[in-house]
C-alpha cells in the first residue's frame, strides 16, 4: 500500500499536493474549499500589511500552455489571512498551513514576521521574495546581497519555521551564488519557481499586448516552464543543506510531472496554473495518477525516489 505523504520539518502532510500561492487562495470561501478538497494542506495568497487592489485589468490571460499574469499582488491584508490560519489551527490542530506574505519593502516585510512571531500561529510562513508584477519593485530573489540582508534580519528575532518562494534562476553560477545565501540560514524550506517574470504576450490581431499592467510584461507559469522548474527543483536540492526541503511547483498538470518534480527532489508539490483551470479536483486526480506510476514502479513511499534522478554519465 503506498502513500504520498510528506514530512517537513517534523509535520507531517497526508499528501504532498496543495496549492501554489496566489491560485484560488485569496478568499476565506477559496481556503475553505483548499480544506475540503483533497490537498495535504493549502498556501495563502501572499499578503502585504494592508489589503491591495492589485494591479488594473486585463491583468492575466490564458496560453495555450499555460498562463500569463502580472496581478499586482491583489490581497486581503496580512490580519485576514492570519486570523484564517489561526483559526484552523485551532479547528484542526494537527494541521500544518503556510501563511504567504510578500511586502514591497524589508520593512513591511518585517513588520508582518513581527506580528506573526508575537501570535500563537505555529504554521509555516512562505516569505515570497519574487513577485514579478509589483511595477518599481525589483524580485529580491535576484539579488543576492538584498536576500543576505532580508534573511539577516529576518532570523535576528523570527524563529518559527520559515521558507522563501524564489524566482526561477538560468544560470549554474546563480544557483550556486543563492544557494550559498540560504544556507547561512536556519530556513526550514524554499518554494521553487514563481512564474517566469517579465515575458510578453502579444495579439497580432490587434497589434497591442495582452494585458494592460507593465505595458504588458507580465509572469508565464504553466506546462511552459516546467523544464526551467524541474531544473531549479534539481539545482537546488543538490547545493541546499539537507534541512532545508524544496517545494516544487511550475507546470504540473498530471501525476508524470508530479513524480518527476520529485525525483529531481521535492518533498512537497504546489500546483498553479492547472489549479486555477480545473479547481479543487485537480489534487485527487493527480494524487490517483501519481499513486498509479508510484505502483508500477514498485514505490511505496515519495522517499523511495525522491532525489534520485540519474544522469546518463
Ligand atoms: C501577483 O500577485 O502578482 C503574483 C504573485 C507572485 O508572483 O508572487
């Protein structure tokens, strides 16, 4: 009999599927259907200290493999996702959330760990370092030095368990430069990839950009960017310290694209795109079409092939 469970940092998740942040997340009524459905457990969408319209629309568009946004990061402010997860975790004690919070400054960024760390939630925090949609904010996770100084700060007085989502990286030198970074650090996972920033989409037929935010670059996520994410899931597992777990997300849309992001090392996987085309049903269905290759192989847990990706040498 096997299972998909996954165990981070001591907390256990009955499957290693949930949302990735930002994808049906940002109200109570789409984090009650995360809870319902058949998700391990569910991310919040990133907040900023104050509720955000976000950026103005058309702020995304469909691909025909995948999806295009520059949202602007439009969120209920950091109280109503805090209040959220607190009181689930008093409904269900056991459970282990991830409360997403993403400030356009350190400041403000510090300023929510502060009110985080001085609560009783006991969760996981995803310090997202690199929307690329915020207009005149750079992704932090592009430099390093700014991460250094971010995650300083940061651990200075924040010690419940936290990770960072990070923007995609192409280069080796990159992986090994941020990698050195957030192993100075008592992280307790990263998030790999967010959407790939700053692409184009345009419409021929009336010779204009898709979407009105950024004169119209906006994030690609979806079946497109799987290679890039696989990547960065291999990159980094290979360079990170082993207590520090990677979460895989970036064009899964089947069980194939789950078990690979596991074999190039995730313990734990967030769907996006194909989340937000096929809602909640998504988790079961992969989790059925994953626990069917894991069987045929002759897998009983994802610790029996997650990492193990072979190379032709
Ligand atoms: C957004 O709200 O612009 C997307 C969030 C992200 O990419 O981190």
């Amino acid at each position: 009999m096997s299972t998909l469970a996954t165990t981070i940092a001591g907390r256990r998740f009955s499957t290693c599927l949930m949302n990735a942040a930002g994808i049906r997340c940002q109200s109570a009524r789409d984090l009650d259907a995360l809870v319902a459905s058949a998700a391990g457990t569910y991310v919040t969408k990133s907040a900023t200290p104050n509720k955000r319209p976000g950026n103005p629309e058309p702020r995304m568009t469909t691909l025909p493999h995948g999806s295009f946004n520059s949202m602007g990061l439009p969120n209920n402010g950091l109280a109503y996702y805090l209040d959220y997860v607190l009181a689930d975790q008093i409904k269900r004690p056991t459970a282990t959330q991830f409360l997403s919070i993403a400030g356009t400054s350190l400041e403000d960024n510090l300023a929510m760990l502060h009110e985080i760390q001085a609560s009783e939630y006991r969760g996981f925090v995803e310090l997202n370092l690199s929307c690329p949609n915020v207009p005149g904010h750079p992704q932090t996770g592009y430099d390093f030095e700014q991460t250094a100084k971010t995650l300083d700060a940061v651990f200075a007085f924040y010690d419940k368990p936290l990770g960072v989502k990070l923007p995609p990286y192409f280069d080796l030198a990159h992986f090994d430069a941020i990698a050195a970074v957030l192993n100075q650090y008592p992280l307790t996972f990263v998030t790999t990839i967010n959407s790939v920033g700053n692409g184009l989409v345009v419409n021929a037929e009336t010779e204009t950009v898709a979407i009105r935010p950024k004169g119209g670059f906006g994030g690609i996520g979806g079946a497109s960017v799987k290679p890039t994410a696989l990547a960065n899931v291999r990159a980094l597992s290979q360079r990170l310290k082993p207590e520090i777990a990677v979460v895989g997300v970036g064009g899964i849309l089947n069980g194939r694209d789950a078990f690979e992001h596991i074999l190039c090392g995730a313990s734990m996987l967030q769907i996006g795109t194909q989340f937000g085309y096929e809602g909640t049903a998504v988790f079961k269905r992969i989790a059925q079409e994953l626990d069917s290759i894991m069987a045929l192989k002759g897998y009983n847990t994802i610790a029996d092939f997650r990492g193990k990706l072979k190379t032709l040498d």
